[in-house]
C-alpha cells in the first residue's frame, strides 16, 4: 500500500498518485465548542461520509471514554461502501510497556483496519507535557506502532505539534517520524495541532520531511512510506495549507466536515476535496460523487445541529449568489463568467440573490429559477411589491422561501392549506426562588379555518412563539400529516429600529427543516408575535408547498379571514 508513493511535488499533465482523503469530524472535529454527537449521530454521520465516498473514517478514541466505544461496538455492524474506519488513541505510558497498555488495548478491540496513533514530536512536550527522556519518547513511538502493526493493523501515525517541532528542533521531530517507520507506520500525518503555520513553511518542511523519510524508509527496508497533513484553522490556512501539502509531495490529507473543531476548526475537508479534484486533477471521491458533496456538508450539519454557514465556499448556500442588480443579466447570458466553477459540479446552485438593489432581471431570474413564467406586468408588480415590503424591513435575501411564497402569490399560483382566523397567546413567568420554578411557560389557542372546517388548537411551550407552533401544528396534523417531518431549526429576532424603544420594528426570521434542506420565512411587525406568527405560517406553508400536500379547493376558501 505504499507503492507509488511519490514524494515529487504534481507534474503538470502528469496524473498525479492518489491521494488518501481522511476525515476526522467524528474525533477532531467533535471538539468544537457546541458540537455534541451522540453514538446514533456518529454513526449517522459515519454513513453520510461514507457515501461521499472518503477513504477513511475517524470513528474517535475507544480507550477515552465509553461513548467512542460504544460507538465502535455498534460501527463493526456496519456495511461500509467506500470508507474503512480508524481508531484513533495515544502512544503507550512512558515506562510501561506495551503489553499492559489500556489505551493500546482498546484499539485492538474497536476491531478497525486502521488505528491511527498520536505522538509527541515537539521537544517542548516532551520534556513539560510528558516530563519523560526524548529517548523514552522515541520508544513509545517505536513499541506503540510495532505493537499495532503486529495485530495485522495498518499504522497511522499523527506526529502532534510537528511543525513547532521542526522549527524547534528539526533533528528531533525527524526521528521520531523514523521511529514510527521503523516500528511499522505506512503513513505520517503531520499535525499543525496549534494552527499558526503559513503555507510557504508548510511547502518547505514537506519537501525536507519527504526527502529525509524516503531516506529513512530506505534504511528501513521499506517503500517510503506516505506523508500527510493534519491542519488547524488559527491562522486561517487550515485549506491552503492542505491543498500545498499535496503539491509538495503529501498523499493523505486528514480534515473535518464543515470544518467543524475546536478554536477556530480543522481544515474544511469538502473545500479541500472540491479544490484538489476540480482544480488540480486529483481523483478522491468514487466517480460521479463531488456532486453529492454540497448535500453532503448540509446533511451533516443538520445532524450536528449546528447552523449550515452560507457563505462556506463550494456548499453554502450563498457560495454562487450574486446581490447585484447590474449583474443579474449578465450573470443570465454568461455564467461562467461570475462564478469561479460550475455550481452543479458540486450540487450546489446559483442562486440570484433579492434585494432592495435588485432590478427587474434579478426577479426574473429568481423567478425563473422556480420555474415561473412572470410576464412583464407581473415582474413588475412583484418587484413593486419586494420594494415596498423590503421598506417596511423584510429582507428577502436569506428569506428564500418567503420570497418564492410572495412570488406564486402573485402569480396567482400559491395553493391555501389554512387560514387563520384569530390567536391568543398567554405568557406566564413565575418568580423565581422560594415558592416559584422561575420557569417560563406560554400557552397559545389557534383558530383556523380548513375550508369549510374550523378548527381550535390548544398549544404549549417555553415561550409565546413555541407555543403558538405547537398549537399550529396540532391544528394541522390531522389533515396534513407531512408536517410531522417538518421541525424549527432556527429563529432570530432583530430589532431594525431603536431610536424609539416602543415603536421598534421586530423582523423575525425563522429556519424550517425536512429531511433533505432548510428553508427561511420572515416576518416583520411592531409586535414581535405577530412577527413571529407571520413567519411560523409562512414556514408551514413552504413545508405543504415542498411536500406537495393537498390544499383547500378555492370554492370553500372563506373571505378575508
Ligand atoms: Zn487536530
């Protein structure tokens, strides 16, 4: 497996040796701050990054707590397509041996092809984390990989801090990476574990680091073995620093979905996958898989539970979308002109942006993106009337799902699923301390007309706004059972005027889910539950309107509820 691994930097022209594509979200990547996975999600996201098609898996670290082995329990039963999995852990104790190392144990028993071992290869840690000999050191290397390899495992090793570590010793850190050669590792993945390298160092340090190990694994009697990247995101090189390692020779690059890890995150693995395949010829993902890489970071987010970032190169939702109303025929005639890759490449899309700027092309085109018609007359009242609701503080620029709502409203094509007839929503605090829970509770009635049906709904939550969903929903679930798929993922309040406490305007802007993407209605009102309402409504509308659910015959709507 370590035939071919070529150490010169890409020759243009030249196919270049294959480069392994390692993801690390379900270790590294669970670090960041906010980001709680439990065993179901892990092996949730496993499965996503698997049908990406990545070469391995970080599954996390079995012998530092029981949830990662748990998850590597339930993970032997899975049926991987593409990916082998990795379990990660430590070099054994200093002075112990080998033989009697819980930690090695445990990643024998997570039964992974790759178990992935992390060492110290900075001086500093040597001597103030570790407080052992750097001889010491250099065994635990050694032993703990020749340990590994002998189980019939292949040996990652991530030699920590190494880029400090040269800097501050560079004869040091290069013998411990032929420690881990000698005792049997086939790939070194160098860990820029603080994040502080640029990338002119990271080129540097990788080319002395291939051409002093192709040596070391001569001596050795081996092939030379693969040199990798592990990159941090403290200096905002994490990606470039992961796309040079491989013009200098790297042929495994380890990075997290998203981003996501500690402080300022790992490399984004999606822009490093996207940049090295479409940019320089490398093939990483099973053909045809780069563009399930946008649905992919989306999928995964909404697992993590975390906001999916709009402007995230490649993916996000905003990648490919232009404000401008100057450019939108432009955009129109030459797309390729405004967009520095075809969006489809990664299934993403370009999306033509509204807004108070936006001229009669850029409703046009958003418009036909929905695959509506609009002849003049209409663009133009649709456009009259996105000026004079952006006035009054919509904004429709992130409200996509709102804007096509006013859209097909105005085309005389949006379908009524409910009309609202009336709410009351009471809020309730209780003091806190003795005698009182301190604790919030709403209580919402919704009454709605379905058509010749009118139905009341009692709702409860923490807070008006929850309340008043949760009564909506009860009213509607018997009739439109898909909105038991539908869920809130998000809900911001902004204040657009405070000069005038009393008379601010509240915009509302509400994030909705099914299984497969997100979308955001707005509301804007001087009272921030008619606010609220107007974008909840709007929400479930959408839902209906993408779940195809059938709606009230125009004969029994009633008039101006
Ligand atoms: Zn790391």
């Amino acid at each position: 497996m370590t035939e071919g691994a070529g150490l010169e930097p890409v020759v243009p022209g030249v196919v270049p040796a294959r480069v392994e594509i390692y993801d690390t979200t379900l270790r590294d990547g669970s670090q960041q701050v906010g980001l709680d996975l439990t065993v179901a999600d892990k092996l949730r996201v496993a499965a996503v990054l698997d049908g990406l098609g990545v070469d391995v898996i970080e599954g996390g670290w079995p012998g530092s707590n029981p949830k990662d082995a748990e998850f590597f329990e339930r993970a032997k039963s899975m049926e991987l397509k593409n990916a082998q999995m990795a379990a990660f852990g430590a070099t054994r104790l200093p002075r112990r041996g080998v033989d009697d190392d819980a930690n090695l144990a445990a990643l024998l028993e997570a039964e992974t092809p790759i178990v992935t071992l992390v060492g110290k290869s900075w001086t500093l840690h040597v001597d103030e984390a570790l407080r052992t000999t750097r001889e010491e050191n250099l065994a635990m290397v050694r032993e703990s990989c020749a340990f590994i390899a002998a189980a019939g495992r292949r040996v990652v090793f991530d030699a920590e801090h190494f880029f400090d570590g040269y800097f501050a010793d560079r004869g040091y850190a290069l013998a411990v990476l032929a420690a881990a050669v000698e005792g049997g590792a086939d790939t070194l993945a160098l860990c820029d574990t603080n994040g502080g390298t640029l990338p002119d160092d990271v080129v540097t340090i990788m080319k002395e680091v291939g051409a002093a190990v192709a040596r070391d694994s001569a001596a050795a009697g081996r092939a030379p073995v693969r040199i990798g990247g592990h990159f941090h995101n403290d200096s905002a090189c994490a990606v470039a620093n992961s796309l040079v390692s491989v013009a200098a020779g790297a042929l495994h690059v380890q990075g997290a979905a998203n981003g996501y890890g500690e402080r300022c995150g790992n490399a984004d693995l999606f822009s490093v996958i996207a940049g090295l395949e479409l940019k320089r010829g490398h093939e990483l993902l099973p053909p045809g898989r780069l563009g399930a890489l946008a649905s992919t970071a989306r999928t995964i987010a909404e697992v993590a539970n975390l906001p999916f970032e709009a402007r995230q190169p490649y993916v996000g939702g905003s990648a490919f979308a232009t404000k401008a109303g100057l450019h939108a025929s432009a955009i129109a005639r030459r797309p390729d002109a405004y967009s520095h890759i075809e969006p489809a490449a990664v299934g993403n899309q370009a999306q033509v942006l509204v807004s108070e700027l936006a001229g009669r092309s850029n409703v046009l085109a958003k418009a036909a993106e929905l695959g509506l018609d609009l002849d003049s007359g209409l663009a133009g009242r649709v456009l009259d009337q996105v000026k004079e609701a952006e006035h009054r503080g919509y904004a429709y620029e992130a409200a996509d799902a709102s804007f096509e709502l006013l859209v097909r409203r105005s085309a005389g094509v949006l379908p009524t699923w409910f009309q609202l007839e009336g709410y009351r929503v009471v809020i309730e605090r209780a003091a806190s301390g003795p005698g009182g829970s301190g604790a919030d509770r709403s209580e919402a009635i919704v009454r709605l007309r379905l058509g010749a049906d009118r139905v009341v709904a009692v709702g409860e939550g923490v807070g008006p706004v929850h309340a008043l969903d949760q009564a909506l929903r009860r009213g509607l679930a018997e009739v439109y059972p898909a909105l038991a798929d539908i869920r809130l993922v998000d809900y911001k309040v902004r204040i657009l005027d405070g000069r005038d406490a009393t008379r601010a305007v509240t915009r509302v802007m509400l994030t909705s889910a099914d299984h497969e993407r997100e979308w955001t209605t707005v509301g804007v009102s001087d009272d921030i539950v008619t606010a609220s309402w107007e974008a909840l409504a709007d929400g479930v509308a959408y839902g209906l309107l993408r779940a195809g659910a059938g709606a009230i015959p125009d004969d029994q709507l009633s008039e101006a509820v």
